[in-house]
C-alpha cells in the first residue's frame, strides 16, 4: 500500500464519517419523535453545513497532515491536531450558518462535534492496525542500515514511528575499526560479530534481508561501491542517504539531467506575515494562560517565598539568534546533587510550576510560547553548526522535543532533531496542537510518578533494541 493511497483513503474515510456522525447526531436529536420520513427531511436541513464541512475539513486535512502518519505515529499529537482541527471546523460551520442565517439545533451540533473527533481517532486506529498487518506480512520489507553514527540512529527511530513505511529494521552493519583489514562489525549476531565486504551478501542472504540502506557519513568509499554493485546483482535494493543530510531547514528537490542526479538545497522561506501572526498568538495566549493560572503561580511562589526567603530568580539563556536573555521561574533547583528536595519542591517541578513565570518572558517578547527550549550560554557555545540552526527561531516554553518526553538534563542533539523538524514545518496549527501536547504531557507527568529515564527502545517488530546508545540482538541467549 503506498502512503499517498494511505493519506487519501484516511480522507475518504474521514469525509464519509462526515455524514455518519451528523447522521448520529440527528437520530440522537429527534430520536423516537417522528418516523424516517422526517429524518430524511431533518437530514436535508443540515445539507449546506454537510457540503461546508466537507470543504474545509479537506482543506484542514491538508494543511495540518491529519492523517495521523506525518511527522510520525504519536497518538497524543494525532490527537492534540484532530480536536484543534475539529474545534476550527465548528468555528467555521457556526460563522457559517450565522452569515447564510441558517440557525441549526445546538444539540446537533453538540452531538457532531463529540461523534466526529471519535469517528476520526477510530479511522487512524483502524488504518495504523491495516498498515502494520500487512507490514508484519511482508518478507520483502526486512532490511539493514548501514552505519552506527546519529543518522542511522535518527532513521532507525524514524522507521520505527512510521509504521506505513515499507521497512523493518533488523539490524545494523557499520565499518570494523578493529581490524587492520577491510570488512563491517554487524549487530545480527554473535556468529557475525565481523564479516568482511564480500560476506555481507551472504549475510544478508542468511537474515532475509531485501534492504540495504547505507547511512554513513563518506558512502564512497571503494568497499561500499563494491558492496552496492554485488547488491544490485543479488536483487537487494539499494538506499543511500545523501551526505548532506544534516542540511535540515534546506528544502530539498531532486532534478535528473540525462541520468545524472542533482539534490537542489533550497532555503525555507516563511509566509509573508507568519512572524507577526506568531507574535498576535504568544501575547493574546500567554496573556490569557497567566491570568488562568495566576492563583496557582501566587500559591505557589508564596510557598517559595516563605521556605526560601525569595519566589522568583533568573536564569542566563541564549534566545534567537543566540542573543542572552535573563529567563523568569521559581528559585527552585530541577536537578540538585545534594540531599533530596523538599516534596514540595518534587511536587511543584513534577507540575511544571516552576516554567510558569516563563510566561512573563513571552509577554516581553524575550519567549515565545511554542519553539526550542533555550539553553545556556556553556552549552550553545559548544553547539555544531548543525545545531546552531534551532538559534533561527524565537525560544519557547515548550517545543516539540518537550512533548516526546525529552527535558534540560538529554543532549542538546537529541533535541535539536525534534527542534529543527519544528522548525521546518511551522504552522499557526502545529502551534496550537504543541500546546494542547503539553496540558497531555503535564497532567500525565503530575499524576503518575514520574517514570525513571530508560535508554532501551525498541525496533518495530523487537527484533533488534539500542541500550546506552549501543545495538544488541534481543535473540542472544
């Protein structure tokens, strides 16, 4: 199944639901009041609202990638951008109905929108379940990454959260640098601890593989060329990840000329306005979230004052740009080596009370609501230039790295990969779904205890997991 069918057959789905969940709504409405005949002509009623919500839920399909499998499949995302999409889509059908002066029943509309969001959750469950079955049936989708450096890792972990892409990950084969001779070190097994170039074929061959992806950052070298040749004659295709990969905020297009390809490096220009309308949605939401939870932040802050004679302290961070900036929050420490904190202290760093005075930072303009976490001025000194890019945007409060668990104490890395995907794929939505993400990731934070940090991931199907940044087979004795 190709993912453009996938995308497409989520929309059908989603636009006959259209009718579905109105149709529910309606039998719900006048449920045992008159016969059929007067459903049928309920149902014509609302025939302008179902042609609207067909348009526009189209258009937000589009425009927000709710097909549940863009960007990854991550059910508290999927479901943050269904219930902004959903809530804009109601917005719309009101003002809709107020300017045509069609005046539906508030109860319909009420059932439509607690039946829609639940029909269209369903269709991207069911659709994930179809996509895994026949991926778990499919023996031509094994294959092997080549490499053992961060790009092999990041495409491992991306594979894994893209269940509709037609490969499974089994292991991984990367030069050997213990030996004088050449050959590749393999993670499938014990018996394969080092083969050389001309085993890998028999390698592959052994493990079932119909895959090969090559990750490394110098591909080119006379082995590899080697390698790819006697692949392409044993059937096992072939995949190679450019060497300018790290290039993340550069649109990449692939032009042929006579057989030649070109990788066209394009700089992502954002819409016209988009910083200004960023601006608009910081002040107008920050504003609102601060005068919400105000008597939490008081409570909170006059505790801190009494058990440590000051609420409030500063903390140098580097903003857009790199440019210094003093970040607001409660004088507590998130991460002590000495004795245990206060449970007061545990209590209000696991609730996230501590950032809430960040919002005075996006108020001044210093923040912005949603972006990358700004560091200190230690760390961003020793950033690569690869990692310099999540400097282009505004810092915020919570970003997308924050919402997939990772906090001040992971590598900058780590989080420059989620803040750089943010980066190039910003939108007025993503912002709203990132905040709708982080109320999930709060409350499940500060009602369970939170969970000791495990390196251990799995590949798809467990067949192979990294543990402390190493790969190991999972079927070793």
């Amino acid at each position: 199944m190709k993912i453009q069918d996938i995308c497409y057959g989520v929309l059908a789905a989603d636009l006959l639901w259209v009718l579905g969940a109105l149709g529910l709504a309606i039998g719900l409405r006048y449920a045992g009041r008159d016969s059929s005949i007067d459903f049928v002509s309920h149902f014509q009623t609302y025939s302008l609202m179902v042609m609207a919500a067909v348009v526009v839920w189209t258009l937000l399909y589009f425009e927000m990638n709710l097909d549940g499998f863009k960007g990854g499949w991550h059910f508290p995302a999927i479901l943050s951008k269904l219930i902004v999409a959903v809530s804009l889509l109601i917005v719309i059908l009101l003002s809709l109905a107020f300017l045509t002066k069609h005046f539906y029943s508030r109860l319909v509309l009420f059932y439509f929108a607690i039946f829609f969001p639940v029909g269209l959750v369903g269709v991207r469950c069911l659709a994930r379940f179809l996509v895994t079955s026949e991926a778990r049936n499919a023996a031509n989708h094994r294959c092997v990454i080549m490499g053992h450096g961060p790009i092999a890792r990041e495409l491992a972990s991306k594979i894994t959260s893209h269940p509709e892409i037609p490969f499974q990950v089994v292991g991984f084969l990367f030069p050997g640098e213990s030996e004088p001779s050449n050959g590749f070190a393999s993670s499938l097994g014990p018996a394969f601890a080092s083969v050389k170039t001309l085993q890998v074929l028999e390698l592959l061959a052994k493990q079932q593989v119909q895959k090969l992806i090559i990750a490394m950052p110098q591909p080119d070298s006379a082995e590899v060329r080697k390698l790819i040749a006697e692949c392409r004659k044993a059937a096992v295709q072939v995949y190679l990840v450019p060497p300018l990969y790290d290039l993340y905020l550069s649109k990449v297009e692939l032009h042929e000329i006579d057989g030649l390809p070109l990788l066209s490096l394009q700089e992502r220009i954002p819409p016209v306005g988009s910083s200004m309308l960023k601006r608009a949605m910081d002040f107008g939401l920050s504003l609102g979230i601060l005068l919400l939870v105000s008597p939490v932040l008081g409570l909170a802050a006059f505790v801190v004052y009494i058990r440590k004679g000051r609420a409030f302290r500063t903390e140098i961070r580097c903003g857009k740009d790199g440019i210094p900036f003093r970040m607001h929050r409660l004088n507590l420490e998130r991460h002590t080596t000495g004795p245990e904190p206060e449970r007061y202290a545990r209590l209000f760093v696991r609730w996230s009370l501590t950032e809430l005075p960040q919002l005075w930072n996006v108020l001044r303009g210093d923040m912005s609501l949603v972006g990358p976490r700004p560091e200190s001025p230690e760390r961003v000194k020793n950033y690569s230039e690869w990692q310099r890019q999540r400097l282009k945007v505004q810092a915020g409060v919570t970003g997308l790295a924050q919402v997939h668990g990772l906090r001040e104490q992971h590598s900058s890395e780590d989080k420059a990969r989620f803040d750089l995907q943010y980066i190039s794929n910003w939108s007025p939505f993503l912002d709203l779904s990132l905040i709708l993400q982080t109320v999930w990731t709060v409350l499940f934070r500060g009602l369970s205890q939170e969970p000791a940090l495990t390196q251990a991931t799995n590949i798809r199907n467990g067949t192979t997991e990294y543990v402390a940044g190493e790969v190991v087979d999972v079927n070793r004795s």
